[in-house]
C-alpha cells in the first residue's frame, strides 16, 4: 500500500466510526508509524508502506478506534507552538489555555517575576511562560507525581531547567510568601458533569485533572484562598475556569479582596480566563 492509500483506508475507518477530525488523526498516526512529520508524508503521498508498518499503523488505529485521544497515541501534544510530552496521567494542554498564556507573556513581558503555576500537569503553562519571559523564575506543583515525572522531562526537552523547580504536594501545602504571579488551569469539571463528557475525555484523561468537586468549584476556591496568602500585594492571580463559571468565582475573587483586572474569552465567546490582582 502507498502512503495516500493507507491514510484513505484510516481515515475511513475512523470515519465510520465517528471519530472527527478522521483524515488529520489517520495522517498522523501513519506520521507517527513512520517516525516522520505529518508534513513528510503528505510530500511522498506515493511511497509504499512495508508490511510491517501497515501493522504498526492498524495498531495504532485500533487505539484510536476506542477513542484514546491522539496525543496519547502520540505521546506529545503542541502547546504555544512547542511540543509537550502527554501520557495519560496529565491533562491534554488546550488551545483556551493557550489563550491565557499569551495574555500573560504580554503583560510581563522583559519583567522579571517569581510564578507558581498550581496544578501544572505538562508544565505547558509555566515552561511556555519561561520560554518567553527570560529573567523569570517558577514552580509548578502537582499532586500527581507522575505528571511531576512528565512536566520535568518537558522542562529539560525545553531547556528550563535551570529556572523551574517542580514540586510533587497538594498545593496547599505551600506557604513561601514569594510569588509575583499564581496561575492556575484547576480541575473545575461539576461532578455530575463528567458523564457527560466525550468518551476520550472521561475514558482517558485523568480524573484528578478534572474533577472540580459538587459544584465545580471546589479547587477554584481552595487555589484563591490560597493565593491570598501567598501572592505578593499587588500580585496577579491568573485562573482558567470553566464555562460560565465566571460570576461566581468573580464573587469568590471580590469577597476574598482581588481586584478583577481582565477576562478573558475562549474562541466560542465563553469567559474562560481571569486575572485578579491581590489588593
Ligand atoms: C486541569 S489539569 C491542568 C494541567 C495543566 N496545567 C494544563 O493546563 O494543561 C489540573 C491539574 O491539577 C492537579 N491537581 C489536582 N488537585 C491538586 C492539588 N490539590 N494540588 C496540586 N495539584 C492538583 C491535577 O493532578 C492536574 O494535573
């Protein structure tokens, strides 16, 4: 088989199957198959695929036929346009995550700034921030040690190592006073919600990562009520919440005494990001 027939033969497959986005899925695993970049193969759509990876690809196909999400297929998912690796104990990095990240690069930009990034899975958000923010310093805490494992193997792919530390706690168990910046994508995900999640989601992502509680706001609360503590005065709190979460958590923000400074929207017009600055 040549390289357009076995990525017509997936994407078929994995049409009839219901999973979007079928031809981009079928292009990369047949990418990954080959140990080349997506962009390879589409410029050598007439090569012959040996036997052996034809069964390599089907492998990888059934995995995406029971809905395990591409990038754990992958092992990596691009974030702020660098690679992550993701393996099925850290979140899937988000495009609305992307969103706040950038936000931030632009308010601190040649700034020199402490940043704890609570829940931080990947490390996508606090290595991204690093990458761009040179003379700054972070930590990222997780309670899962194995995404821990994950987001320190990022931080030496992207060469941060030197200024990032990353701590395996709960962060309540923080209390350094230090940070100029906290920011936080929480598990915000209301309990009886989960059911009703896509099946690569709920299936596959962890638990831990998205489980917000009875009301979704469980973690939210905890991460404000302590950033009171350990942000400095005048400090940004950046949260990502979940759609339509966002007038109660203002409340929480107000009544805890954070000034909301920004929201932000998600590329459906959700307020998915706010930033609160520590009065
Ligand atoms: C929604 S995921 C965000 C991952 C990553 N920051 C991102 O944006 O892709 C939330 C993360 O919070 C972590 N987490 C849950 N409870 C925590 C706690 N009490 N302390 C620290 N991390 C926690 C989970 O293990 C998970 O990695």
């Amino acid at each position: 088989m040549k390289v357009f027939e076995i990525i017509k033969f997936g994407s078929n497959l994995l049409k009839e199957n219901k999973i979007p986005a079928h031809i981009l899925d079928s292009e990369l695993l047949l990418a990954k198959t080959l140990d080349k970049t997506r962009e390879e193969i589409l410029i050598n759509l007439n090569e012959k695929i040996n036997e052996k990876n034809i069964n390599v690809f089907k492998d990888l196909l059934k995995r995406r036929l029971n809905n395990e999400p591409v990038a754990y297929i992958l092992g990596e998912k691009e974030f702020y346009s660098k690679r992550f690796e993701v393996d099925k104990t850290t979140l899937i990095p988000r495009p609305e995550t992307e969103i706040l990240v950038e936000t931030i690069i632009k308010i601190y930009k040649e700034r020199k700034i402490t940043i704890l990034d609570i829940g931080t899975g990947s490390g996508c958000i606090i290595l991204s921030l690093l990458s761009s923010l040179k003379k700054s310093i972070g930590t990222g805490v997780d309670i899962s040690k194995y995404a821990i494992q994950i987001a320190k193997k990022n931080a030496q792919n992207h060469n941060l190592f030197n200024r990032v530390k990353f701590l395996n706690k709960s962060f309540e168990g923080i209390f350094s006073k230090k940070f100029d910046l906290i920011v936080s994508n929480p598990p915000y995900v209301e309990n009886k919600d989960i059911k009703n999640l896509s099946d690569d989601i709920k299936r596959f992502e962890p638990r831990l990562a998205l489980d917000g509680g009875k009301d979704g706001l469980d973690l939210i609360k905890k991460v404000i009520y302590k950033s009171k503590e350990i942000l400095k005065y005048d400090g940004t709190l950046a949260l990502e919440i979940g759609n339509e979460q966002i007038q109660k958590v203002s409340k929480i923000l107000i009544k805890k005494n954070f000034r909301i400074k920004k929201v932000l929207k998600d590329y459906k017009n959700n307020v998915r990001c706010v930033l609160a600055i520590n009065n």
